[in-house]
C-alpha cells in the first residue's frame, strides 16, 4: 500500500485505519453511479489523482465528475463509539454516500476535512461512495497551478481531480476532542490549550507536558458549552524552538467523562517568538534573515501527491543541504506531512493558498471570496499548530488581470488571518498589489546585481516608480498602498532567480538560461550577494525542483542532482554568508 503511515502526525489517535489502496474507479457528469453494480470499469489507486501514473489511470483530460467505491467491514467493537471519515484532501466538491445515503458535502480542494458517518454503518459489509466534482476553468474557484488547458503550460502544470491525500476511518468514543488550539509562549514559560470536545457536557480535559520524556508541565480544564481552554506553565528553563535547532515539547491531551478516560491524543507544540521590528524580522528575540526557497509541491508520479511520506521529507532536506532555512510552500495547501517535517526540522514556511484560478473582485461577484475564506478559515484551524508556520500569505501575484484581487477581497482576507491568529504577520499578496500587508512583500527577476540592489533601495526609501504609476492614475483609481506608505515595513524579496541551467530549449524555460555551471553559480552567487548585502529581511528563491516544462529547480522533478558537489557547495556556502540585517 501506498503511503501507509498515520496521516495526522501532529494529532494523533491509536485507533484508526487507513483506506489507501483500490477503489472502484469512474469519469462521468452524467450518470449516476451510486447504484449502478456494473459501471465501475476501473480501478484506481487512492490516495494518487486519477491523472498520476501512480493511480494507475493516467487520464490528463478535463474531469468534472468522478466516482469511487469501496467496501469497508466493521466490527461491533468498532461502532461502539463514534466513526469518523477523514479525507486528506479531495478536489474540489466531496459528495460522501454511505450504504446509498447521502452522509456529506465538503467543498474546497485542498483542505483536510471529516465525517461522522456512524449512524450509515451496520456490522458487517458497507458501501462508500464519493463523488468528486471539479472545475478548473470556473473563476469561482482556487485552481492553484493547475493548467486551464488541456496540456501543461509556462508555470501551469498537470491538473489534480478527486482524492489526493490518504482516506482513512478514526474509531472514537462519544465523547472526544475534535479541535485544539494550542499556543506557546517563552517569555512566560505558558502554553495556552484550546479547543472543542463533542459531546462534551461534564467532561474535563488534562493535559501532560514533557520534554523528552521528562513530564514539565501539568493542567486541566472544564469543558464548557463543548469548549475548554487552559493553561499550563512550565517548570524550570524553556527550550526554544529555533531556526534548523528546534525543541518540541510533546503533549498528552485526555478526556475525561464522569471520571472515567474517554478520549486520548497526541501533540506536540514549541516555544518561539515572531517580531517585526525596525525592518527586521525577528525569531526568538535576534534578528534572522530568512534563506528561502519556492517549493511547488508537485511530484512526477504522483503531481499532488509524494509516493512515499520519505519523498516529502526529502525535499526539505535537499533545500537545507543548499544553505536554505525554510521555504514557501507555493500555490497550494501541503499536506500536513510536510508540516510535520517542517516541524522537526526548524524549517520555517508560510502558510499559503492556491489563489490563482479564482477571482475575487467583489464588484463582479462575491462568490470567489465566499469559496475563498471558508476554505481559508479551515487552513488557519488546521495548521495554526505547527511552529514551522512563522506567517500567513493567502495571495501571490494578484494584480490586474487574471490574477486579481480588489481592496475589499484583500482587506477581508487580512482580516480574518489576524482575527484568528495575532500573533504572526500577514503579507497583503505576495508579489502583487499590497492594500494591507504586515511587510512590503515584492518579486524581481531582475538578473542583475545591480538592479537588484537599486530596487531594494527604492522599497527601503519608499521611491519604486510612484510618479509613473501616478502619471497613469492607478493608485487613485486601485487604492493599493504605494512605495512611500510602505516605507518603514520589513521588505521581503519572495521570489528571485528562476535561473534555467542545460535544459532543451525547446520544451523547457526558465526566467533566464544558463548553459555552462560555472556560468549558472557565478549568476547565482551575484544575485543572491546582492540580497544578502541588502536592507532585505529576507529572500526566497526560484524554485527547488523542476517542474514539468518549468525546468528553473536546483535539481531535477525527479530529485536528480543537476550541479557538482563542488558547485552545490558553493551554492551552499553563498546562502550561509551572514546578511546585512543579521549583523
């Protein structure tokens, strides 16, 4: 079976079973298939998008309806409690049938999401059957890099329809945690703990504090209305959890109903600080510049989906063997593997979303932006946990055209990442129109060190091109904050290079071409010099890995090395050099 492992690393149950392997299989918007015994034709290897070749169907036409079923047998042991279907991530709209009764509807492609399917199941034999909806032309809904014609394109790579993460059930009492929120803080040595019980009337949870293995911290609360918060405060010194150091403490939340223990899982949480402050980004109290690298998240099996959990770690570890300290996870949500990893490494990454594909200018319709939040909000729930998160960027590149995104759109967004979380910054959009932002967030391409110096230069002294943006009246006329209002923020450089080494000309491309190595590391240490030396807080790199035609990555889609040793070496030792703001 592919991908075996326990789905949900930072929230763990004992008691559960995964779903991966065959499923009966069909493409069709026009029948139903609930029923029907003999329409089923294929089989299809879940959790791999049907247009993988891990799947076993390898179809990369346009899909807007497919079908899977399978069986499942259940034990009188295990309808005991309650039964929960979980699903890693389905794209886009999730139409769940249990026994040929409609259990559930999910919509958002790229988010975790569960059912309560107990009272469908009996003992015995059950059917299930989903339905996947999906339209990657609808401007009402996020796409991601998902290509909006047949074949793959510039920066638009192979579509993913239906399951892409692990399906699996989770056998649960009545009572039990289905939501926590969990945040530490070093400066007062607390742990704040949060979160949702259902069915939870006099119920109380503990939670246990250790660190590696050594109990430090001990507390418990009442549930209230179905939610309880608390906190806890540790004894003796706070391990932090730093840059590539990180210290995790692990954490044993328990349900307890009438005395008796009805519900037990397990977490983990570290201790580290987020500022931003006279320019700099700040972790930890010290001023940290952050060697970023663009990770897409495509694989050439499985697109979406890494063949083995292995595959995702490697890929962190290919960028910090560069000299990189995090990455953004671009254009779509990772599967919680990833942060996982992330997690146990110190690798820092932002929390983004697959915005491209949906339109949220509010003049025209708000619907974009209602499939938007709601799918947004579940990401914040889902991932607010993971100290590998030091910020939010909902948007990249929106601006006139097919990626845009009004003040109103933008506004909202920002609004709701900090209403549900304070205590990381938030970049209005990446790349594009910034209407409210926490830093001055901007992408350059320029493959000059010169000119990549003179335009940190204008975003640190607030001069980028306003008399000609003037001139054609687009600041009145958008509202989006010009370079002078943004003078004083931290400024991000968030995507540069995209170099393209010895690739085919005639199916690749790359922002520029190099085709000798020396050639490609001297252009790469002269670019990425000129950052370091800047007033940046931070930059991030174009990209880790091929992709498809885009063949820009520091290694290949297949993870092949494409340099020396000698010249990743010097790769490496250029990200290490200390930067300015680091001084």
């Amino acid at each position: 079976m592919y991908r075996p492992e326990y789905p949900r690393p930072s929230f763990v149950r004992e008691n559960w079973r995964n779903l991966n392997g065959q499923w009966d299989f069909e493409i069709d918007d026009k029948k139903n298939y609930l029923a029907d015994e003999t329409a089923y034709a294929a089989k299809i290897e879940v959790p791999f998008c049907p247009e993988s070749k891990l799947s076993g169907i390898e179809h990369k036409d346009f899909m807007t309806s497919v079908w899977y079923r399978r069986t499942v047998t259940m034990t009188a042991e295990e309808l005991a409690g309650r039964v929960l279907l979980h699903f890693g991530a389905v794209d886009y709209e999730a139409i769940l049938y249990v026994n040929g009764k409609k259990a559930g509807t999910h919509k958002g492609g790229y988010i975790s999401f569960s059912f309560d399917i107990t009272e469908y199941l009996h003992e015995g034999e059950n059917t299930l059957v989903l339905n996947a909806k999906d339209d990657t032309k609808s401007l009402e809904i996020p796409s991601g890099k998902q290509s909006n014609r047949f074949e793959s394109y510039g920066c638009s790579y192979t579509r993913t329809t239906g399951i892409w993460q692990t399906v699996w059930l989770e056998f649960v009492a009545d009572t039990y945690i289905s939501a926590r929120k969990i945040t530490a803080f070093p400066e007062t040595k607390t742990i704040d703990i949060k979160g949702i019980v259902e069915n939870g009337a006099n119920a109380v949870v503990s939670a246990e504090v250790f660190y590696q293995g050594e109990k430090v911290a001990e507390g418990e609360g009442a549930v209230q209305k179905d939610s309880f918060a608390f906190s806890v405060t540790l004894d003796g010194e706070v391990k932090l959890w730093d840059v590539l150091a990180p210290e995790l403490y692990d954490i044993v939340l328990t349900v307890k109903k009438d005395g008796e223990v009805v519900d037990t899982v397990k977490t983990y949480t570290g201790f580290r600080s987020i500022e931003l402050k006279d320019g700099k980004f700040l972790f930890n109290g010290k001023s940290v510049f952050l060697r970023q690298i663009l990770d897409q998240g495509f694989h050439p099996d499985g697109i979406y989906t890494f063949p083995t959990a292995e595959d995702i770690e490697k890929d962190i570890d290919i960028a910090i063997d560069f000299g990189f300290n995090g990455a953004r996870p671009h254009e779509k949500i990772f599967e919680e593997q990833y942060l996982y990893y992330a997690d146990q490494k110190g690798y820092l990454i932002w929390g983004e979303f697959p915005n491209w594909g949906c339109s949220l200018d509010s003049k025209k319709s708000k619907k974009g932006l209602n499939h938007f939040v709601s799918e947004w909000r579940e990401e914040l729930v889902r991932d607010y946990n993971h100290p590998a998160i030091i910020g939010w960027c909902p948007l990249n590149e929106t601006w006139d055209g097919a990626q845009f995104c009004d003040a109103y759109c933008q506004k909202v967004l920002y609004a709701e990442t900090k209403k549900y979380d304070p205590y990381r910054p938030v970049i209005g959009s990446s790349g594009g129109y910034l209407y409210v932002t926490d830093i001055d967030d901007y992408h350059d391409y320029s493959h000059t060190a010169e000119e990549i110096t003179e335009h940190v230069h204008n975003h640190k002294n607030g001069t980028k091109e306003e008399k000609k943006l003037l001139m054609l009246n687009k600041i009145q006329k958008a509202g989006f904050l010009t370079q002078h209002q943004l003078k004083g923020l931290p400024i991000f450089l968030s995507e540069y290079g995209g170099i393209a080494f010895n690739n085919d000309e005639s199916v690749s491309w790359g922002y520029v071409k190099e085709t000798s190595e020396d050639d490609f590391v001297a252009h790469y240490i002269s670019d990425t010099e000129a950052i370091l030396k800047s007033d940046c807080m931070g930059m991030c790199y174009t990209q880790l890995t091929d992709v498809e035609q885009e063949q820009n990555g520091l290694v290949t889609y297949a993870r092949a090395h494409k340099f020396s040793e000698q010249a990743r070496q010097k790769i490496r030792e250029c990200n290490l050099q200390k930067a300015k703001i680091e001084e």
